[in-house]
C-alpha cells in the first residue's frame, strides 16, 4: 500500500483577550480569582499580536485540518465566547476546524445557549446535528480523510484553586463503543481531550480525574495519537495500548509570548501511514517577537520508538 501523508495543525490553551467589559455581580463567584490572575499576568503572556500572526502562519503551512484543544476564553463570561466564536471563523470553518472545551470554558456553570453554543458547529460530530447540550456531543467522531478525530469534554466547573477534569461514565462508555468501532478500519485514531490523561504530565490539582478509566478504554481498544493541552507547554508521555504505547502530546499555548516564560507555540503533526502502519512527526512553531512571525523550533517524531517510555 501506498504511503499516505495527512497534516495536523494542534493548537490549545488561547486564552483570548481582551476581556469583556465586566459587571460587578459577574465577579462573585471563581471568576474574582481567574479576573485577578488575568490583570497580574496572563493578559500580557497571551498576547494579540501572537494570535494575529498566528493565524497568518496557519494559512502558510498546506495543512489538512486544525484541532483545538480547549481553553479558547479566560473566565466563562458570556461575551468571551461569542468573541471566541468569531475568532474561529477566521481560524477557519467547522469543516476544516475541530475544537474541544477546557477547564477555562467552563470556569462556573454556564447554560449550552450561553456559552458553547456559539461553537457548537466545530464540535459536531458526522451525520449528527449541531450539539444543543455537552450529553449531546461527547465524544464526538469526525472522518477527514484517512484519519480520524475522536473529541472529548474534560471540561467542568472546579472549584477555587483547583483546575480537575473530568469525563463521566456515559462518556468513557461511549468512546469505547466509538474506538471499538474504529479497530481494523485502518485509519489513523486521535483522540482530543484537554487534560492529558497521564499523571506525570500534570500536577494533582490540575488533573484528570478519571484518567485511570480512560486509560483501560484506550489499552483495550487503542488509538494512535492522544492530544491535549492544559499546561502551557510542550510535554511528551506516552499509555499502554493493546499493539504498543499510545504516544500523548500536550501543546504549549498558542498566544504565548516568547522565552524566558514557558515557550509557545502550536504544533504541526505530519501523519504518515506505511502499509498498516502509522507514524507521527511533529514540529513546534513558536513566535518570534523581533520578527514578528512563527518559526520552527523544535521538531522530532513520535510514536512506537518514544523513549523513554512515561509510565501512565
């Protein structure tokens, strides 16, 4: 069998600003310490002038298709997420676009129509209508081409200090049906979710709740790729699967600004498929201020041969 190449674009924690003007009563709630980390840093890490050239580099790469894993706003305000929104029809249409939320996207509680409504084309699955609540949508499955994306929701409200994820029964019981309908079709699995599911890669406070339940439905029905987000840098680990290790890849954040902070960036995965099977090349693109555009920093292969491996 032919080779056949398929380029991924993964991009992950936005963070887009400004924030919206705010209303007093909008702040009594967890919002008061996400308004407060925002004014003493994060509004001048996640920069606009990155996002702008970000998307300026996007349209230069000949990619296939572009993943987001989650945190596109800062506080759930409901003005962000219209923002948001918008931000992605630039970024491109629902077609060549699959998003998944993150802790950020749902700082506090917040209703459907208030708040993913205004993404919910970006996280339809297939055949299936636009997503009317998050029951409806994860996990979701979309074919592009010879690979398929399999989106997941870690995404609920945490308390103060704390930025856990979490998956559900009925979610982790749906993508084993999915994966297992998956087995023997040849195509190149990513799952997408926003908290990496390997404990090393994050800190307690931060992680996946249920990671450990994740991880039996991924070594029982396998999957080629993991993507996630979540800790603002670029990190490597790896799960069991029922073939081999199942490599995890977690970006940096988009909008970063440049070193001495952590680096930003997004990631370009090339996606190669030999006979039956697949390897996966990634390269890191980061913004270069005195320029004023991305350039490749870093770039290496991931797959069966990462070494050394990261206990799950």
């Amino acid at each position: 069998m032919a080779a056949t190449t398929f380029r991924l674009a993964h991009l992950s924690d936005l963070h887009l600003g400004p924030l919206p003007d705010i209303r007093p009563w909008q702040l009594f709630s967890k919002r008061v310490f996400g308004y407060i980390n925002w004014r003493q840093g994060r509004r001048t890490s996640h920069r606009t002038e990155v996002v702008e050239a970000l998307l300026i580099d996007l349209k230069s790469q000949g990619l296939d298709h572009t993943v987001v894993s989650g945190d596109l706003v800062n506080i759930s305000l409901p003005a962000e997420f219209v923002a948001a929104g918008k931000w992605l029809r630039l970024l491109g249409t629902p077609e060549r676009v699959t998003v998944v939320p993150g802790n950020h996207d749902a700082y506090v509680p917040l209703a459907w129509h208030e708040a993913w409504v205004h993404w919910s084309d970006y996280m339809a699955g297939d055949g299936r209508p636009v997503p009317r609540h998050a029951r409806e949508a994860f996990p979701f499955l979309r074919r592009r081409g010879p690979v398929a994306l399999v989106g997941l929701s870690s995404a609920v409200a945490s308390p103060p200090t704390f930025a856990t994820g979490r998956l559900g029964r009925r979610q982790l019981a749906r993508l084993d049906e999915m994966l297992a309908g998956l087995q023997g079709s040849g195509c190149c699995r990513v799952v997408v979710v926003h908290h990496p599911p390997v404990r090393a890669l994050t800190a307690y406070r931060r992680r996946l709740v249920d990671d450990k339940s994740l991880g039996v439905v991924l070594a029982e029905r396998g999957a080629d790729l993991v993507l996630c987000g979540h800790e603002h840098e670029l990190k490597l680990g790896s799960l069991p699967g029922p073939a081999h290790r199942i490599p995890v890849v977690v970006a940096p954040s988009a909008s970063q600004g440049a070193p001495p902070k952590q680096q930003g960036g997004y990631l370009v995965y090339t996606l190669e498929r030999h006979g039956d099977r697949w390897t996966v090349g990634f390269e890191l693109r980061a913004f270069d201020p005195e320029a004023g555009i991305f350039r490749t920093v870093t770039a290496g292969r991931v797959g069966e041969a990462l070494a050394p491996a990261t206990a799950a």
